[in-house]
C-alpha cells in the first residue's frame, strides 16, 4: 500500500474547483483511499516495481498509481483482476474478488472515516463490479465512486457482457469505453453511471491519427486506453474532486 503525501493537488484544484465560481470555495472532506485494479495481462514489470521503468512498464494503472503521489491525505494501493498483489499474478489459487473485498473490509475497518474509490481496467473493471457487489453485502460498505476504464467481461461470463446492475452501494460511477465489441460500451437505464464514449471526439479522446476508440474490431484501442495520458489526467480530476467537496459562498464584492 503507497500511503500518497504531497502539495501539487493544491495546484490542480485551483484548475479544476477554484476556477469555477467566486461564489464557491473548496472545502477538505474525509481522506479518500483509491483501489487500482489492472486488466488481464497487465502486472507491473519488474521495473516498474524497481521504480526504474519511467513512463513505461506493463501496467497503466500502476503507473497511475505512481502519478497519484502528488495528493495529499490520499492513499492508494494496487491490485490485479484475481485479486493477487502487483507482481503477483501468476501466484497459485489467487484471492480473486472475494479475496480483494476482504482486504478492502479489512482497510475499512481499519479506516472508517476514508472513503472509498476504484478504479478498474478492462477484467479489472469486472472485479471492481463483482467487489462492490460483495462489499454489499453485510456489513456494507459505501462505495464512493466507481471508475471503469473500458471494462470488460470477455471470457469471464457469456458473450461477454456486464454481468450485473451496479449494485445498491455505490454512490455513482464513471465508464470510460471504447466501442470494440469486447467490452461493456455504454451502461444504459443507471443515473449512477456517467458514460464517456472514447470515440466520440466532443470528448476529447478521439481524433485523426489517435487511438481507433471508435472501432469495433480494432483491439488497440482497448489496449491504448489502459496508458492514455489525458483519460488518466482526467481521473486523477476526478479524484482531486472526491477529495474536496465544493460549497457556495457569499459573494464578496
């Protein structure tokens, strides 16, 4: 577990919240603890658990897990899609989902006041549903904010598909998805769910040369989406938020 300190979120809030209104001010809420959950083949290298692999690796969340360093009171930690520990994929009988939202009961208990995020890419984004499900059940845990980075259900239920509702613990979502036939694509009939069409250039992910997110067959834009600078900036915004809540003011003239 990387316990997260630093001043730079000072910076970025000023962008993100302090921009918005001279009516509104950011106001510290209760820490956050991030969960990263990776896809199927992607546990970290041996050098980007050395710190030696720059920008690089085999794992995009775990390099997301490095850029977190920069928020303070934040604290995050990484896991792969069957539960095991960076590094650890190939580790025989894996946790899997069960195994993870144990350790998360155990942090909560732990932690009561930290409130809870994950992130889950591609079959990470699978287990991030099938945790929140188990973190349902009693005692149950809140769950902040759920953020599916194109997630994907291929070869672990029938035809692929979601296989279940967003359950009742969730406060809300972000689904980030590509329009390849692999994955989920968009969540319909969940106000919970906000949904980002990576193929859609209004949103700022799609365009000429870039990463074919608005292909169904094409498997690079699945893969892509998992090291994607600006959708990874635009989670930690989205974290910078959860961190700070933001409150109207009396306007001073």
């Amino acid at each position: 577990m990387t316990v997260i300190h630093g001043l730079a979120l000072t910076y970025l809030l000023a962008s993100l919240i302090g921009a918005e209104s001279s009516g509104s001010m950011p106001v510290e809420t209760s820490p956050v603890h991030v969960v990263l959950i990776g896809g199927f083949v992607s546990d970290p290298s041996p050098e980007q658990l050395e710190g030696t692999a720059g920008r690089g690796g085999n794992s995009g969340l775990y390099r997301l897990l490095g850029d977190l360093t920069q928020y303070d009171r934040v604290s995050a930690e990484y896991f792969n899609w069957n539960g095991t520990r960076a590094g650890k994929i190939k580790s025989p009988e894996p946790p899997m989902a069960a195994g993870l939202a144990e350790s998360l009961r155990d942090y909560h208990e732990a932690n009561p006041e930290h409130r809870l995020m994950i992130v889950g890419n591609s079959w990470g984004g699978h287990a991030a549903r099938e945790v929140c499900e188990l973190l349902a059940d009693e005692p149950v845990v809140q769950v902040e904010h759920v953020i599916f980075l194109d997630p994907s259900s291929l070869a672990r239920v029938k035809h692929g598909q979601r296989a279940g509702e967003l359950p009742a613990n969730v406060k809300r979502a972000t689904n980030y998805y590509t329009r390849h036939l692999l994955s989920w694509r968009k969540w319909e009939n969940e106000s919970r769910v906000e949904n980002i069409d990576l193929g859609d250039p209004s949103h700022g992910f799609q365009f000429e040369g870039g990463p074919p997110y608005d292909s169904t067959i094409d498997t690079r834009g699945h893969i892509y989406a998992e090291w994607d600078e600006r959708i990874h900036y635009d989670i930690r915004r989205r974290i910078a938020h959860e961190r700070f809540a933001t409150v109207r003011t009396a306007r001073r003239d």
